[in-house]
C-alpha cells in the first residue's frame, strides 16, 4: 500500500517582505485618489495626495533596500504606479485645473507630459539595470526624475493657494510650464539624486534640527514652503550641470604600471 501523499506547504515569506510592496500600493492609491479630488474641484487635497504619492515613492526603495527585498515584480509595479501617480494624476490635475480653457491645445500637451513620464521611467529602468549589472554608480539622474516633475507641475497651484491670486492660473503660461516639464524629463541634463550621498558623523544634530525646523514651517507656512522647496529644487538643476560638467574633465587615474 503507498503511502499518502504529503501535502505540499505553501512557501512562507516573512511579512516584512511585503512592506516596499504596500508602499507603492499606497502610493498609487493616493495618486489616483488625487484625481478624484480634482473632479471634485478639492484642489488643495488633490496636490497633498500627489505629494503623499511621493512619500510612499521614496520610501518603498529604501525600505526595499534596507531589508533587502528588492524583487523585478516590485520594480514593475513601482514604475507601473510612477506612470499614473506622477504622469497622468498632475497632467489631469492641471487640465481640469486651467489647461481646458485652451481646449485641444492644453490637452495635447497633458498627453506629452504623461508619454514623456513614461519614456523617462522606461529609460530610467534599462539604465539601472545596466549600472547594476555593470557595477557602476549613477551619481545623477539623466533628466528630471518623475515625482520631482510632478512636485513642480503642481507649483503654480500652491503659489495660487498662497498667494489667493488667479496670475498663476493663468491657461497659457501653466500649458507652456507643463511642456517644459515634460521635455526636462526625457532630457538628458543631470539632476540632483540623494542615493549615494553621504553625511559626516558631525553632521548628523544639524540635520535633524533642520528637520524639525522644516516640520515646524510645513505645519505653519504649507503651501510657501512647498513653493520654496520646489524653488530650491530648480536652482539646484544649474549647479548639478556645473558639477556634472567638471567631473566629466577630469582626468581618470592612470592603471598601474606591470611589475
């Protein structure tokens, strides 16, 4: 007689695991809620869904990162909701916003903005895995990052909001600014990236001051310092080229020479 078959156990994985994944799960819930807000003419928590969009984003790397659990489905689905929470919600945002007074015009340029988003994750995708399978370091980004096009297309709404003034929201000049946008991401100018900078042990109290100094303006002065981080951001794009530029002349070390 044989015996019975075991059942086969279903393969466990820790819950930690699952954490990136949540992460950009939240993410794109928030970036597709940020559309819904927009309907509902709720711009104000339309934005602040876009910018949780992009807390979850940043932190679903690191924390795949940290606990080394990187995985290609959650890479897929990552970019997967960048695409949406970053290309398509500000592009909607903005077009029910202002950019419907210019008709056809303000929408061609809603549907540049999302394709340009999806053309920048795409090339960002083959050129992280060439780096990871060549051993190199990506001390920029090529072209502006995703959520930090969004931060920015979403700009002339908080300047709106703080300002209580309809200049912002003007069709022509906010169309113009989105195609703008859109080029600097499939561009190849670098831009500001964080992931291989490095912080001296000195250093570490000043920054956690500047920290709470930061949550202190955020909870008292939102939507200025929103605009001030965001104009930080973009005087930051000049100096990352000039920077850029002279590491590129310098000279590469010379081999050492056969014994």
């Amino acid at each position: 007689m044989k015996a019975p078959l075991q059942r086969r156990m279903p393969p466990l994985i820790p819950v930690r695991a699952l954490a990136p994944t949540l992460l950009t799960v939240l993410a794109l819930c928030s970036g597709v809620t940020s559309m819904r807000y927009a309907f509902q003419e709720r711009w104000e928590a339309a934005v602040i869904a876009i910018l949780l969009a992009s807390l979850f984003d940043m932190l679903d790397g690191r924390v795949a990162r940290m606990i080394k659990g990187t995985t290609k489905f959650g890479a897929e689905l990552d970019s997967l909701s960048d695409v949406i929470c970053f290309g398509v919600a500000p592009g909607v945002i903005l077009w029910l916003w202002a950019l419907h007074d210019v008709r056809g015009f303000g929408w061609a340029v809603v549907l540049l903005y999302a394709v340009c988003c999806a053309l920048r994750l795409a090339r960002f995708n083959i050129m992280d895995q060439n780096a990871a399978e060549d051993g190199t370091v990506q001390r920029h980004f090529m072209g502006m990052p995703a959520p930090a096009a969004a931060g920015l297309a979403l700009v002339p709404l908080a300047l709106t909001f703080h300002t209580e003034s309809d200049f912002f929201r003007e069709p022509v000049v906010c169309t113009i600014y989105l195609a703008l946008l859109a080029l600097m991401m499939i561009s190849r100018v670098p831009t500001f990236s964080a992931k291989h900078i490095k912080v001296n042990r000195h250093a570490v109290m000043p920054i956690l001051l500047a920290a709470a100094a930061l949550a202190a303006l955020l909870t008292s002065f939102f939507w200025a310092t929103y605009v001030i981080l965001a104009l930080i951001y973009a005087l930051s794009l000049p100096v990352v080229v000039l920077q850029s530029r002279r590491e590129q002349r310098q000279p590469l070390a010379a081999p050492p020479a056969d014994e």
